[in-house]
C-alpha cells in the first residue's frame, strides 16, 4: 500500500470519527437528552482525575479546562479513528471492534452519570451504527483493489473514495445542522431568564470601598468577570417554569418549593464574597457581587429540623453535591440565601441559573451550589460530598487572606514614591488591618476602603520609596478575632492555602 492509499485510509478513519460523534450529539438534541457520550467520556476522566492534579490544571488553564477537556477527548479519539484506518486492508476486522469497545466506553460513561437518559444511550447506538456503516462505505473502494492492481483500477477506486467522501462530508454537515435546529434548551433557557422581571436592586457601593490605586481589582465583580469553578462539563439549562426545589430528610414536613413561590417570598440582599478552596496565594479565584434571594433559614424553618442533624446536603441539577454546616445556613447573623439575582440581575446560566446557593464566610466546594434542586437536612456521618471524597475537607470556612495587584510580579516600576494595593478577605469575620513590608524591613499599616460588613473582601492601599533594583514586597491581614496570617505556605488541599502574597519587582 502505497503513501498516498494509506493517507486516505488515515482521512477516511477520521471522517468516520466526526461521523459518528455528530449523529450521536445531533440525536441527544433532538431527543433533548442531558448529555451526549464525548462529553460522558469528559466527565469520567474529570471525575477520576486526582484533586490535587484537578487543582493544578484548572490552575494551568484558567477557566477553559472544561472546553479543553472536551476538546482533548475528541482530538485523542479522532487520532485513534485515523489509525484505525490504515488498518482496514491488512486487519479488516480491527476497526470494527475498535468501533464497538469504543461505543461501550461512551455507553457505561453516560449510565454512570447521574441524570442519564434513554436518549443518551441511543445517542451511543446511534454513532457506532454510523461508524459502522461510514466507515466500510469510505473504505471499500481503497481496500477492494488487489495490491497489484492496474493503475486504472486504484484511479477509479480513488475516484469513487473522494465522491463518498464528499457525500459523507454533506451529510455530516445536514445531519449536524439538524441537530443543532432542535436543540432548544439552552435558547429556551436564555429567552425565559430574558423575560424576567425580579423584585431586586443592582445594589450601590458605599462610598470609599475604592481606595483609589489603578490597577487593584474592583471592589464589585461584574458577572461578566465573576470567577467560575464548577465541574459541569455542559451548563445545565432549566426554565424558572422547570425549576423546583425538595427539601426533605431529617424535617417535620418534606417541602417541594416553585420558583414562583420562591420569588413571592420576602427577599433579602446584600455584598457578599464568594472565593474558591482552590485559590493559590495572590490568586485570582475571587469576586464580589450584590446578591439577592430567600433567606434560607426561613424555609428551613418552615420544613422544621429535627434534633440531630448537622448538615444539609446539596445537589445540583447535573449531579454534584456538598455538604454545608445546618448551623451555617439557619444563623441569623449569616445572610445564607438561595440567590435569584446577582448584581440586580437573573443568575446568568453559568452562575447557577435559575436559582444557587450563597453562604457568606463558606468557600464554594461545601456552599455555593449552582442549579440547586435539592437539599437534603442529614448529618456529616451519613454521606460522603463530591470534593470530600476526593480528600478535601468536609466543612471548609474560609481563611483570611490578602493580595498584592499592584505592583504585579515581575514588574518594572519607577524609582521614588510607589503606590502599592491589592485586597484582603475574612467573610463573615471581617478585616481589622492589613500591613505591608517592602524587602524584607518593618511592617506598615495600610490604609483600608471601607465595606458593608464582614461578608466582603477590602481593599487597602500604601505608599513605600524605591531605589533602583530588585524589590520584595510581602502582605498579611489580620481579621476581627485577633488572628494575623501566617507566614507558613500550605497547599490548597485539603482546606484551602496559607501564607503571605509575596512579590517581586524591579525600580528604575
């Protein structure tokens, strides 16, 4: 088999690959199933990753390591696809058992998943048949001749492969486009979010929350730039008309809640910071917003919590859970609210849409669960949350921190008079000093903008003289209890890092 015969059988591998994967997602969308295999394959490979590894990738690629995951399963399957096909002369039946154990990996992914369905399952046969049958349709012209064939005979089997290869291209395409028509629930989702008209307010900053230093991040977090960790490989999309929420477990009386009715309740709001476990010293993995919704104390309360139970467990519309502390969420001190709005605004889909949970001084793995459908009064003993599983804490209060945005690390800054910043964070505990030290010398006080109570980070700002060289600069917070951070650097796991945000720069 010459070059050119094996890089078409190589092409016809791959087509057979895109084939199959855009019938089965074209049929999970018109069957308005959750989810199609590649993005099941996704999951289970996210799911068995290690948390300390997780960590660090989300930590390399930002917040594309869902898109990135996804697009990796597919380039890895689609190079096997190809390798398959320069097998179909000398092992013809190769690829074809390629093809099935493929399709039962894609099968046992989508069961394991948690709102599975019967449409994601046919999504699976649906693509083996097409791999199947694509796949023998753009192989048989290339593989029938004998190897000493004429030359005519190999042009015209050519021939008739790239004809078949451009009929199997359109229908790719019409199959796809079809699909992608009947895909509606995400527009459905979108339109309805669109149309509605909430009871809220956008909230106004207090006077002085800024303390004037370009550069340091802004004290109110658009939701455009409102951080996002979550495991959803797909955002989930529910309509406020498709959305309930149970209560049940260790209660009085098990309460299935609409969003009409939640809507109808009084609404509390308020600035709340939200920061994920997973944020590094100096990271970014932090935001602040006005948010708005129900108390959640007060529908806990109507449910009626039996003695005994120390946890509400929570589950998310795609399957993920947390653990969060009963005491946190029926503390009348603690503003704990299942959020409608943010920023005067709907939940955008990928914050939770229609309804999350917010919990001032919690980090997000055991609080702050988007799409919420469920919460379940139990105890800590009784089930084992999605990160805690995977070696993380189970109750996670936040830890005071603080940040340098300005000078960055690594920046070049004029000699002379330099204004530094940043912000520092204790929800729930609240900020009583933060302090910085330039190379090494005395700690000074920095001056803080002011906030609305605990729950929000602050910013602070200072002035130090430089001469020419290479600068350190080091910050630490101390919080209302009386505790100043430490200077001893701690991963994020198991309850989140440790240590003072320490720079480099370089003056003159």
């Amino acid at each position: 088999m010459d070059r050119s015969s094996r890089g078409a059988l190589a092409l016809a591998g791959v087509l057979t690959g895109i084939a199959g994967l855009v019938a089965s997602q074209a049929t999970v969308w018109i069957l308005q199933a959750k989810n199609g295999p590649i993005v099941a394959v996704a999951s289970a490979v996210r799911d068995k990753t290690p948390g300390d590894l997780a960590v660090k990738l989300v930590h390399l690629v930002g917040h594309k390591d869902k898109p990135l995951l996804i697009a990796s399963t597919t380039v890895l399957l689609l190079l096997l696809c190809a390798w398959l096909g320069t097998q179909a002369r000398r092992r013809p039946v190769l690829p074809e058992l390629a093809f099935f154990a493929l399709a039962v990996v894609g099968l046992v992914s989508v069961l394991r998943l948690k709102d599975s369905s019967a449409g994601s399952s046919f999504g699976v046969v649906v693509g083996l048949i097409t791999w199947l049958v694509v796949f023998r349709v753009l192989t048989s012209p290339l593989v029938a001749p004998a190897a000493d064939a004429a030359p005519e005979v190999w042009a015209g089997s050519r021939r008739a492969f790239l004809q078949r290869v451009g009929g199997v291209g359109a229908g790719v395409v019409l199959v796809g486009w079809i699909g992608r028509v009947s895909s509606r629930g995400r527009r459905r989702a979108e339109q309805a979010r669109r149309l509605l008209r909430l009871p809220v307010s956008a909230g106004k900053p207090p006077a002085g929350v800024s303390v004037g230093v370009p550069g340091v991040a802004a004290w109110r977090t658009s939701n455009d730039d409102f951080y996002r960790i979550d495991t959803a490989l797909t955002v989930p999309t529910i309509t406020p008309g498709d959305w309930s929420l149970r209560i049940h477990g260790q209660v009085e009386k098990e309460l299935t809640i609409s969003y009409n009715d939640l809507v109808s309740r009084s609404l509390t709001e308020d600035w709340i910071t939200l920061c994920c476990v997973s944020n590094e010293v100096g990271g970014d993995l932090i935001s602040n917003a006005y948010w708005s919704g129900v108390p959640i104390r007060d529908l806990l309360a109507e449910a009626g919590v039996k003695d005994g139970a120390d946890a509400v467990l929570q589950t998310s519309k795609d399957g993920w859970t947390c653990g969060t502390p009963l005491a946190a969420l029926t503390d009348p001190k603690r503003n704990a609210m299942l959020a409608l709005a943010m920023n005067g605004q709907p939940l955008p889909l990928e914050h939770g849409f229609p309804v999350r949970m917010v919990v001032p001084g919690l980090y997000g793995y055991v609080s702050a669960t988007k799409w919420l459908v469920d919460l379940e009064v139990t105890s800590f003993d009784q089930f084992d949350a999605y990160w805690t599983v995977r070696g993380w804490s189970a109750k996670g209060p936040v830890k005071t921190e603080s940040r340098i945005d300005v000078p960055r690390d690594g920046a070049g800054t004029k000699t002379g008079s330099l204004k530094v910043g940043g912000s520092a964070w204790a929800q729930h505990t609240g900020i009583e000093k933060v302090e910085f030290q330039l190379d090494g010398g005395p700690w000074q006080a920095a001056r803080l903008g002011s906030v609305p109570g605990n729950d929000t980070w602050v910013q602070w700002a200072g002035d130090v003289e430089v001469g020419k060289g290479k600068h350190h600069l080091a910050v630490r917070a101390t919080d209302k209890s009386g505790y100043t951070q430490t200077a001893v650097r701690r991963d994020v796991v198991p309850d989140g890092a440790t240590g003072w945000h320490t720079i480099e720069f370089q003056s003159g």
